[in-house]
C-alpha cells in the first residue's frame, strides 16, 4: 500500500483551509422561508391558501415554532406572521443575517442572536376567484351575475368574419353585462361568449388569481383560456434589496388536461413538432420574412404567425401576439419566462434551453417535455432537474 506524505507546511495550510471552509458553512447569512403557493400546486375556484405551515429552503435552520394572526381567512385582508427560527446544531445566524419569505409582501427582524431569530412577517390570503355562474342571453346583450371579489371581468367574444374565419375579440369591463351586436353584422356572426373574474386592485394580481373564463353551461374555455390559476408572488427582505415578484401557475384542477402531465399546453408543446410518424407535416407551415420595419415575421401566405411556431424540428420562436414580429431576449408567456436568442448569429429568437449565463447569472430553462412546466420555461425558487438550486429571480444560488 503506498503512503502519501505532506509536508508540514502543507499540512498546515490545509487544516487550516478546511477549518476556514467548515467555520465558513456554519454560517448562516440568509434565512429563506416560503409560505406561498407553490408550482403546479392544484387548486379549485374559490380556493383560499392562507396561515400555512412556513417552509425551509436550508437545511442548517428550522421554523421552532409560528403563530398565525387573526385576519388569516378573510380574502383581502392582511394578516401577520409570528415566526421563530433556529439554526441547526453546529450552525449560527451571522451578526447581518437576512431573511427572505417568499410569498410576503414585508418582513421585520425582532431580534437576532447567533441562536435564534425572531421574525413578523406580513401577507395576505391567497386565493381563486369563483367562477362566473347566471351567463345568459339578454337581447342585444349577454349578462352574468356577480362574482365575489371580482372587480372586472374579462369576456371572449367569438365570432366568423365574411370569410369564415373564427376570430376571438377579448373585452374588459366593470360591469356585468356586454353589448355583442357589433358582432353579429352583415359581415360578422356571433357564435359564442366566455367570462371569467378578475381582481385589479392593488394586490389583487399578487394574492388573488383570476377565474376561469366560462360559457353559458358553465364549462371552462379551454380553447382560449389559462389552463392554471396565476399569482404573482411576492417576495420579501428584511435588507436593503428590494420586494421582487415572481409569477407561480396553479394547476386547476377542474379544468380538463390540465393536471401536471400536461402544462406544457401553456408553451411549446411536444405534440406541435411531428406526427406519429416522425415526419414534419405537423411543423408550423410557412416562410420568414423581414418587414419594411426592420423586424422578422412568418408568413402564412399573407396572414402572420402569432404566438409559438415549430418551423423544424428542436426549433421554437415566439411571434408577439399583438403584430407577429419575432422576440428576442426575456419574455414572460402565460405566466412564464422564456429566453429568446438575442444574437444575430443564424438562430435570432431561438428558443434557449438547459443552463444559460445571461448578464453573468446562470439559468436553468426547461430541457424536457413533460414534467409539469412548459418546454424552455425558466426554473425559479428551487430545485433544478440536475439538483441545483436557484432563487425567486430564476438565477442560480451557488449550490
């Protein structure tokens, strides 16, 4: 058996090293806690989460112990934390420690020690709008009754123009009624309306999600409609960095296909790429063409692509809703962000996937179908597939 020897000198240093690095790992510098929804959770209209358990990102601290103050099931109203965290035996909280709750909308230090922190945390019931039910026929008109805490509703109004193609027009208003004649001209037929609920106010979009867009029967549109609940969630510190947000689906559990298996529907799909044959007759059919405006669009004979297209196979672009041009960089669809090719280098607003160094931050963006998030989604506030984590922004945290 051969011995390695080292010199004492080296010895030294490395004992030392090693010291220095377990001294260094024992302490904790930031405390981070979740007591919102999380990603993919299945929720129901009218579903509240509110006064759950605080979650741990760490293992080298734990919640002792947490009470919930009055005010915690009534929607809309803010309701405080209690919250005492401890470090795990061989660690201890720094003299600067910070703490980090996902899903507050502000966080206060009470008292800090190397054994123990004290926290107040401050938030708000999250919770699912109702659906809209009483959707009827009224002259001219179609109303519905009133859905609590709802503000404004959103309607879809479908309809055929003069050459038989069903468009979709999307309407807001205050009220509980909506004048559809417009679309039943000479050169228009109505065909059918959907409405769903939907808080505006000021923290309504980050601890109150919108319905479902429903028709007459009350059947969800899951033509046109989210397949998830959306909340933008907010995330607070106790330091100096700003509140972020960051925005988490909900699987809604009523609506069909929309279980975990399937939520890639929300982005590019699998299914969209090839037929059962492996041939490229379901790819997006039609042509790149670069407008008077500097800016690229795909053609469909004269109409434009919107929204994602599969031109070839592994390749997925996404065209602006609004005007069919091509993006590029960040771009937040449906509740997630996707990373677009910015550089003019043969593949301009390419769908990235895997890790990607974007501004010297690493991101992780979905690399596989099937797996409860959108293909080329980003990862945020956990784990990736590869067992790294990343924080609230979608970067990654350095383990």
């Amino acid at each position: 058996m051969k011995k390695r020897f080292l010199l004492p000198a080296a010895a030294g240093i490395l004992s030392a090293l090693a010291f220095s690095l377990t001294a260094r790992a024992s302490t904790i510098t930031t405390v981070r806690l979740d007591i919102g929804p999380y990603e993919g959770q299945e929720l129901h209209a009218g579903d509240m989460i509110s006064g759950r358990a605080p979650n741990t990102y760490d293992n080298l601290y734990f919640v002792a112990d947490y009470q919930v103050g009055a005010g915690s099931g009534v929607v809309g109203q803010p309701y405080s934390y209690s919250i005492d965290v401890r470090p795990e035996e061989g660690s201890v909280f720094s003299d600067s420690c910070a703490v980090e709750v996902r899903g507050a909308y502000e966080v206060a230090l009470e008292s800090r020690s190397p054994e123990r922190m004290q926290l107040k945390v401050k938030t708000y019931p999250f919770y699912v709008i109702k659906n809209v039910k009483g959707l009827e026929e009224d002259g001219n008109s179609w109303k519905w009754d009133r859905v609590d805490n709802a503000d404004t509703y959103d309607v879809l109004i479908y309809y055929e123009n003069e050459d038989g193609e069903e468009l979709v027009a999307k309407k807001s208003t205050t009220s509980r009624k909506i004048d559809v004649s417009s679309y039943n001209t000479s050169s228009r037929q109505f065909l059918r309306i959907t409405v769903r609920g939907r808080n505006t106010k000021e923290r309504g979009q980050n601890y109150i999600a919108s319905g479902m867009y429903v028709d007459e029967d009350g059947e969800v549109d899951e033509e046109n409609a989210d397949i998830g609940y959306s909340f933008r969630v907010l995330t607070a510190r106790s330091n100096s960095i700003a509140t972020s947000e960051t925005t988490v689906k909900a699987a809604n559990g009523e609506s069909r296909g929309a279980g975990m298996g399937e939520a890639e529907e929300i982005g590019p799909d699998s299914s969209m790429g090839t037929d059962n044959n492996g041939t490229s007759s379901k790819y997006t059919q039609g042509v790149w063409s670069a407008g008077t405006d500097g800016l690229w669009y795909f053609m469909n004979g004269s109409s434009k692509r919107k929204g994602w297209i599969n031109p070839a196979e592994g390749e997925w672009y996404y065209l602006s809703p609004q005007d069919g041009s091509l993006q590029s960089g960040w771009q937040l669809v449906d509740g997630y962000w996707f990373f677009l090719n910015p550089i003019h280098d043969g593949s301009y607003g390419k769908l990235t996937i895997g890790w990607q160094n974007i501004k010297g931050k690493w991101y992780y963006l979905n690399p596989v179908y099937g797996n409860g998030m959108p293909y080329g989604a980003m990862f945020a506030n956990g784990s990736t597939l590869d067992g790294y984590h990343v924080g609230t922004d979608g970067a990654w945290l350095g383990y």
